[in-house]
C-alpha cells in the first residue's frame, strides 16, 4: 500500500535521492527546502510534491505539517548542513555564537521542530518511522557541525523511548562523505576529498545512493526490530569497534 513519506532537505542530495526512491516504490514523497527554486526543480526531478519549509521556524513546520494529512508513515530528517552564519565585525565571541547558533538550528533544531510537529501523524501510522541523518563528524571531531550531529544522535534514543512503545522507530543514519551533493558549496578540495576516500576501508567516496538504500532499509518492514541507534555508513572510515 502507497506510503506518505515527508523528507526534511529533499530539495537535493541524499534527500532528493531518497526521495526518488520512495517514489519508485509509488509512495506518496513530499520534500522541503528553502529555496522555492530548487523546491520546484526536485519536485519536478523526482515527481515528489514540493513545500517550501525553513526547518527552523516553527510556523512554517506548523504549515507543513497541516499540509502533510492526518497520517504520516515515514519521516526522513535530512534537512541540515554546515552552519551559514556571518562573521561579526565586533567580536570573535559574537562570531561564535554565531556558527554555533546556525550549527544546533540547521542540523537539530529542524529535526526536532518537524518530528515534534508531526508526532501525532506519525502515531497514527500503523508502521511510522523516523530517519534523521546524523554525520561521521560526530565522532570524529568536526566543531560545532560535529557537536549539532552528536546531539542529534542523542537526542534520538530519548526520542526512541518515546515512541517506541507506541509503535514508531527512530534511528539516525551518521554518513561519512558523500560526493554529489551541494554540503560543501563547492569548496571541497581535491586534496581533502582524497584524504576522505584514503579514510575509508573501501577507498570511495559514498554515493546519495548508499545513504538512501539505508535510509529504503530503515523504513522496511524488515527494520522494525531496530530503533534507537545510530548506523553507520561511511565505508569503514568510522568503526565502532
Ligand atoms: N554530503 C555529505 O558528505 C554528508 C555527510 C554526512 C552527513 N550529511 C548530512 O546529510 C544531510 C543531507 O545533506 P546533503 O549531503 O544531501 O547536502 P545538500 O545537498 O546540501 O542537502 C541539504 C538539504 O537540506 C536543505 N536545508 C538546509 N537547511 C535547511 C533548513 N533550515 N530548512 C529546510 N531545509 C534545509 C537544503 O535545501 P536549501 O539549502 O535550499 O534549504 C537541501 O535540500 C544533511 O543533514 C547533512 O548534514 C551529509
């Protein structure tokens, strides 16, 4: 039967390919942004239906959610991304702040304002699940982007209990780099981006693919069983062990 699938940040990258995903599966997929232009394109691209939606301000989260119905199966919190924020003239503690405020708004405040706003949605689901995409940098030490995505991780275990005996599962999906996306604005380096596939075990970069593959498992009746954790998928630059 034809899911609903809202997807935070579907509007390119690992979003959008989840979101073709889900639409090949005949799933109804609704993806946000905040760009109207980049919005329409993916909806387009993907044959997803597209609501412009700032994940950090909560009226239009309300809106988005009162646009969703009265059922949510699946949520996927992509939305997020290193801070944008604008150097202070005055201080480097204004700056600060600064990034850190972007940091915790962009990659935890959006997930948690959108799960917040469709919790009862996703109650009413017979299998709702939860997908936020949390990043290798929460263990490998990358400042405030790192520190927002750690706490994301966190934040989903209490979020797990909650609604776990309720029926929905909730887990983070931490992705090491991925090329094809636009994180990076175009600053990544050859060098660096060389340094990352040295990392990996496989000696690739990931693809959106590989994170929406997991992202297809995790919202599978087979993944029922799994809730409250944070896997991996980095090809073997971060292991748990
Ligand atoms: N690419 C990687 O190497 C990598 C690695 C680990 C984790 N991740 C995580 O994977 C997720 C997807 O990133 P990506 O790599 O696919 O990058 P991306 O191509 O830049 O996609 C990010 C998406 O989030 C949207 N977005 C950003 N801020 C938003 C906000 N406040 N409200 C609503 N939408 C917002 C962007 O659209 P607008 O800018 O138009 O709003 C875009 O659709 C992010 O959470 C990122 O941190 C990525």
């Amino acid at each position: 039967m034809a899911r609903t699938v809202l997807i935070t940040g579907g509007s390119s990258g690992i979003g959008l390919a989840a979101a073709k995903r889900f639409v090949s599966d005949g799933d109804r997929v609704v993806i946000t942004g905040r760009h109207e232009d980049r919005v329409r394109s993916a909806a387009d691209e993907s044959g997803a239906e597209g609501i412009v939606c700032d994940g950090t301000d909560p009226g239009q989260v309300a809106r988005l959610a009162e646009s969703i119905g009265d059922e949510l199966d699946v949520l996927v919190n992509s939305a997020g991304g290193l801070p944008e924020f604008t150097a202070s003239a005055q201080s480097q503690l204004e700056t600060t702040l600064a990034e850190w405020n972007a940091a915790l708004s962009k990659n935890l405040l959006t997930a948690v304002l959108t799960t917040t706003a469709v919790r009862d949605r996703l109650l009413a689901s017979p299998d709702g699940t939860v997908i936020s995409l949390g990043a290798i940098g929460a263990d490998h030490g990358a400042g405030s982007y790192g520190a927002a995505k750690a706490a994301l991780a966190a934040w989903n275990v209490v979020l797990s209990s909650l609604l776990g005996p309720k029926g929905v599962t909730s887990n983070v999906i931490a992705a090491g780099f991925v090329d094809d996306t636009n994180l990076f604005h175009g600053r990544m380096t050859d060098r660096r981006r060389e340094g990352l596939v040295e990392e990996t075990h496989d000696k690739r970069p990931g693809a959106v693919d590989d994170i929406a593959a997991t992202i297809h498992f995790l919202a599978s009746p087979g993944a029922r069983h799994i809730t409250g954790q944070t896997i991996h998928v980095n090809g073997g630059a971060h292991t748990t062990r």
